[in-house]
C-alpha cells in the first residue's frame, strides 16, 4: 500500500510537470497577433478598389539567446506596419488599400521550432508574405519553408551568404552579407597602422559567425595578415578564460570575431577585466547595441560593424542624384518615431525589420498586386534606396536574393567610462569621429 | 608558452574551487540522503536569479545578498525534502531519481515562464589584480576565497559539531544510529537543504562574474557529476578536490588543444574514473 502511495505520487508529481511544461508550451505557441492600427474591413477603404487585407508572418525569439536583437527587429517590423495602415495601407493603381496585419510566435533563438512554426504560420495562419526570424541558423531553416510552400521570405537580421545560394528563389536579404562584417575592421586596421601584423580571431560556432570568420581569415590573409588565434566557442558560453589567455600568448595586433549580444558582450567584458592589450577589438554584432555600453569600461574603444546607424545620410536627395527609387520615411523622421513609440534609440536590428517591411511594401508597389508571383518578379528587379541604404538583389541562380547593393559602417565607443559615446569611424566617408587607435 | 600555463592554472584553480562548493552539495545529499538530486542544477540556476532580484531590486551589495541566498538554499531543500524527496527516501533509486527530476521540471517550467530563458547579469565588479603574467578579475578570486571558507565551515560542522556528528552517523548506518537515538528524518531532512544551500551559495558566487539564464544550471550540474565522480561519491571534502582536478583541467587542455576538447576529455575522465576506480580518485578503494 505505501509503495503504491509513493509511486503514485511520484506520477502525480511527474504528471504536474507535465502540465507545468504544456502550459508553459502552450503559452508560446500561441500566436501573437498584432492588429492593424487601424480597423481592417474589406471593400471600406477609399479608392474604387476597396481594401485588401494581408498576413504578414513571422517568428520573433521573445526569450533565448538572441532576445536582444530579435526584440529590436521585431519593433521595427510592427513600427513600418503601424506606418502603413496609419497612411492608409499600400495603395494599388486600381485605388485598392492593402492593409497589414501580424501573426507572429515565439521562437525562443531555437532552431528547432522554427520549421514547425512557419508551417504554421503557412498553413493555419494563412500568411500572405514571411519575414525571417533574427539569426542566419533560424531563417536558414525557416526559408526551407518558405520556399517549399511558394511564399516570398524578405530576411532581416540574417546575413551568411551560404543561406541564398540553395538555389531558394523566393528569399531575399535585407543585410549586408556576412561574408563583409569583418572585412572592412581589416581595412580600418590597414588604414590605422600598416605595422599590425596579427589577428586573432575568436568567434561563436554558428552559422553567421562562422562565415564571417571563414570569410575574415580569407581576406586577412590575403591582405598579408597573420592569424595568430583561430578558434570558435560554442553559443552560451560564459567564461572566455581559455580563449582569452589564448590570446594573450599571441600577442595580437587586433582581435575580431564574437557572435551574438550576449556573448560578445561578455566576451568584451572579459578581455577588459584580463587587462588584455591588443591595439584594437572588433566583435560582432553586440558593439552596435546602444545596451552594449552597459558593460562599462570593457565597452571603450571596441569596434563592431554594423548594417545602419542613425548618423547615416542616406536621403530621398541621395536616391534622386543616384537615379534610383525612395521609398518610406527619412533617417530622421524613423529615429524620432522609433524612439517615441518604443523609448530607446534604435539599433541595426531594429531599422533592419523595417527595412525589411519597406523591401516587401517595395515589391508590392512596384508589382502594383499582392500575387506572390508578380511581387517577386518586382524584387528581382528592384533598385531602391531607404533610410536603411540602398538594396538590389543578385538575381543569379547560383545565390539569388542575395544582397549586392547595401553597405556596412563600423562603430566605435569613444569617451569615457559613464559618458560614452558611439561614433562612426569606417569608412571615412561615414565618419563622425576619428577612430580611436590604439584602443586602450 | 609558460606565461599562458600560469595564467591558465590560476583561472583553472580558482573556477574549480567554485564548482567544488556545488559538487560538495550533490555529494553530500548523495552520502546522507542516498538520493541523485536531479534538481541540483535547477537550484543552482535560481539562486543567480535570486541574487539578481536582492542586488537589482533591493540594492543588496552581492555579498550581502549571498547569505540571504544560502540561507533561502537550505529553506528550499527543507521544502523539496518534504514534498518530494521524503516520500521515496526508502523507495527503489529509480523513485527518488525521478522525484528530483520532477522537481527540475517544475522549477526550470515556472521559472523559464517567470524570467524567460533570456540572459541576466549582475552589473557589478572589483577591478582586476595582475601578477606577473596572470591578471584575475577581483570577483573571481573573492569567490574562490568564500569557497574555500564554505569547504572549512562544512568541515568544521560536519566533523566538530553534534549534529555534524548525526549527519555523519546517519550516512553511515543508518539503522544504527536510530538506535542509537538519533532521529533521522530531520538528520536527512537538514542533509538536503545544507546540499541545496551549498547549491545555491555555488550559483551566487559563479552569478557575480558570468552572466547566466535560467538553463545555466545544467552545465554546472554536469561537471558537478563528473566532481562527485573524480572525489569520491559522497565524500564532501573530496568534492572540493575534484572541483579543483576539474578546474586545472579546464584551464590547462586548452593551452595544447582548441577549448572545444575540453568537455569530451573531463568526460572520457568521468567515463575512465568510472571503471578503473569507481570509488573515485579521493574516496576508499571498494
């Protein structure tokens, strides 16, 4: 009787973690619908066409690794929807409105979830248009999807190269491909000081970060550099001991490499607290993360590339002399909304998820439909310039909806500890500060 | 070479003795309790998050707040103990493992839906001291020192104290030392939340240098394994020195090897510990 007891408590323990999982399971499956901002009633919109009411679809890692970044995007996103049903929806020639509605779910940064949830948001959610979830690993998995299922996938927030060259021809890439993020901290090192010899590169086991540290060492190499330091950690890390006294012994001119926020940041922390002396350190992805300064003194001098910055100059001026298309708000007038409705300055991340929505609100003026077949005949053909910069798409076999036309700018945090400041130091046509060299 | 081998056993030394502070907890339920406490990890998890809320909310110095968090250690062993442990304490080991790991499941369920599995760190530090080519974070290096003054206060309880003497009897025999008067439901009942308490003095101390998330226990309840392995199951004080063992390894087999061997090699060292001397390189041959 009393082992029957124990045992069925024991079940019944078992059971309530059951439960506790389900829910918990439960809870991030459920689908977040962000409604239009404004109502959404076919054929009640001005114009003779009435109103067309489209699904935009999309993943967002509201909890896990890259919960900073993929937050960020995610605003974006959401501000360029609220922008356009605000004005009104996209406007067809026939005068017909389309309005934009959001279905969207949490991918806590796994990849394992993502392929379940698109198909989803396909099959259930019947989603018109896809954006990418943040991070190369997930939209690599998610455009699988898109693909399979004939829908049009605008990535943000996903940058490896290799993602676009499946032969996939309904994806396109917002970013500056990962192959160049760490190109151009060489050449800034070049630029800075023709002496530096050595690079150690330390960098995540991920798909983005491997390819950018692939391409890194390619280019370093060939510029004459000596890698001295070649190693990846794996995603979660927390204690760079290993690596960092790894490179101390090397005695590097430069370190780059990182992986995501969380990581880098730590990882910067961490070669400040080791009183490690390289003349410059160039991470990715977490240096341009207005957060990032949080660390403290670890954040001074670092270097990191980013896709957008509110310094940029890009101007509806800027595309008339360049002859090419404007569309959507100014630099100005996207910062000063971001920060009204969100109360932080944006980061890359987070004008990447617009700029992802204007590339898709590009396609569908330009198609003048919202058939995916003609959208995506308009983005193989387009040549626009945004707040974000300019994007044209490779429209080659072998690596369709490749980025081609948009470009980097690097960061630097200058001044000192509590009163720092992010300047854009590369390229020098971007600049808004002289770098600072060496870094410490 | 040299410079990085130094500077390396001292990283190594000092995380070891940190993690011997949490291996001591699991061997030491292990050696009284006879249970495998699946929820070792989960614990160590929410006592960086408890530490968080009393250093970001209260605006508790960390190592103020430490002994709020030990003591809410052993407040929660008493509580796991009675819910779920006591119950299978004489069950066959397959129950009390499955309890333990039941409970892993609902704290790692309501804390992931509470905090999310997003990362925290405690935005704290003392500076760094730098000896010759070794330069430590002073965080690191207190840490180290309340290890070892955790591993000198359970010694002294366990070995001059009354009901350090119960303890050990109990582990023991049991049977013998209730006929000996020695009541030992609450013997095993204090056993089990002085575990969890060393858990939880292990994830605050590691919450004050790396940043964490409400999985992080995981890994360290890993190496806790392997600690508990290399002193000898049961054997609090050789936890400590396998915690050390594991330490110098982490920090030494990335200097000849890229830091990615360094699992699989504490591993084949678990695996190998296992079969030629299960007993462990600090406990009594079997």
């Amino acid at each position: 009787m009393s082992r029957i007891g124990h045992v069925s408590r024991v079940v019944g323990v078992l059971l309530g973690a059951g439960v506790l999982a389900a829910c918990q399971g439960g809870a991030s499956t459920a689908p977040s619908t962000a409604a239009a901002s404004q109502p959404v009633a076919s054929g009640s919109a001005g114009g003779g066409g009435g109103t067309k009411s489209v699904v935009i679809g999309f993943t967002v890692a509201q909890t896990g690794a890259t919960n900073v970044e993929s937050v960020r995007q995610q605003h974006g996103l959401e501000l360029w929807m609220e922008d356009v049903n605000n004005a009104g929806g996209i406007r067809l020639s026939d005068g017909t409105s389309v309005m934009l509605s959001a279905k969207s779910y949490d991918d806590e940064s796994n990849t394992d979830r993502v392929q379940s949830l698109y198909t989803t948001l396909i099959n259930e959610d019947k989603a018109d248009f896809l954006i990418s979830p943040y991070s190369s690993g997930l939209a690599d998995a998610a455009a699988v999807i898109a693909e399979q299922n004939g829908k049009i996938m605008i990535t943000a927030g996903a940058a490896s190269d290799s993602t676009y060259m499946k032969g996939f021809t309904q994806v396109y890439q917002t970013y500056t491909p990962a192959s160049h993020y760490l190109t151009g901290a060489a050449d800034l090192l070049k630029s800075l000081d023709t002496s530096a010899q050595k690079i150690a590169i330390v960098h995540e086991n991920d798909k983005f970060s491997t390819d950018v540290a692939n391409a890194l060492t390619s280019y370093a190499t060939s510029e004459g550099y000596d890698i001295v330091v070649d190693e990846g950690y794996d995603t979660g890390t927390t204690d760079f001991a290993a690596f960092i006294n790894k490179i101390s012994a090397a005695s590097p001119d430069a370190i780059m490499g990182g992986g995501h926020f969380a990581d880098g940041s730590t990882f910067a922390k961490q070669l400040f607290e080791k009183g490690v002396n390289a003349k410059m350190i160039a991470l990715l992805v977490a240096p341009p993360e207005p957060t990032f300064a949080d660390i403290g003194d670890g954040a001074q001098g670092v270097v990191g590339p980013s896709q957008w910055e509110p310094t940029v100059k890009f101007s509806e001026a800027a595309a008339q002399s360049a002859n090419l298309t404007w569309i959507g708000p100014s630099v100005d007038e996207f910062v000063s909304s971001y920060m009204a409705k969100y109360n932080e300055e944006p980061s890359y991340h987070s004008a990447g998820g617009y700029a992802a929505g204007l590339i898709l609100q590009a396609g569908i003026q330009a198609a003048d439909s919202i058939d995916t077949a003609k959208v995506r005949q308009a983005l193989d053909g387009l040549d626009l310039m945004t707040f974000f910069g300019r994007t044209k798409f490779d429209i080659t076999a072998e690596s369709h909806g490749l980025q081609v036309a948009h470009d980097m700018v690097y960061i630097q945090w200058q001044g000192s500890s509590g009163s720092l400041e992010k300047q854009v130091v590369w390229p020098e046509a971007a600049q808004t500060a002289q770098p600072k060299y060496p870094l410490r | 070479m040299v410079d990085q081998l130094v500077a390396s056993l001292v990283d190594g030394l000092l995380i070891g003795l940190v993690y011997g502070v949490a291996a001591m907890g699991l061997t030491l339920i292990w050696g009284v309790v006879e249970v495998i406490n699946l929820a070792h990890g989960a614990i160590i998890a929410l006592a960086m998050f408890g530490l968080y809320y009393l250093v970001s909310w209260a605006g508790l110095n960390p190592y103020i707040a430490l002994p709020f968090v030990a003591l809410g250690g052993l407040l929660l062993g008493y509580v796991v103990y009675a819910i779920a442990v006591q119950r299978v304490i004489d069950a066959p080991p397959l129950a009390s493992l499955l309890a333990t790991f039941a409970v892993n499941m609902i704290i790692i369920g309501t804390a992931t839906t509470i905090f999310t599995t997003s990362p925290y760190s405690i935005t704290f530090g003392l500076g760094s001291l730098s000896a010759g080519p070794v330069t430590v974070p002073a965080t690191r290096i207190v840490a180290s020192f309340a290890s070892v003054a955790v591993a000198a206060g359970l010694y002294f309880f366990l070995y001059r104290s009354g009901t350090g003497r119960s303890i050990r009897a109990v582990a023991n025999n049991r049977a013998a030392a209730e006929l000996m008067g020695i009541p030992s439901g609450r013997v095993l009942a204090l056993s089990f939340g002085i575990g969890t308490m060393l858990a939880a003095a292990a994830g605050a101390l590691i919450a004050t240098f790396f940043p964490f998330t409400i999985l992080s226990g995981e890994s360290y309840q890993l190496k806790s394994f392997v600690i508990v392995v290399l002193g000898g199951l049961g054997n609090p004080m050789g936890a400590l020195l396998g915690g050390l063992v594991l330490g110098i390894l982490e920090g030494l087999v990335p200097v000849f090897t890229s830091p990615s061997w360094t699992p699989v090699i504490e591993f084949l060292l678990f695996v190998a510990i296992l079969l030629v001397r299960p007993s462990g390189l600090f406990g009594q041959r079997t």
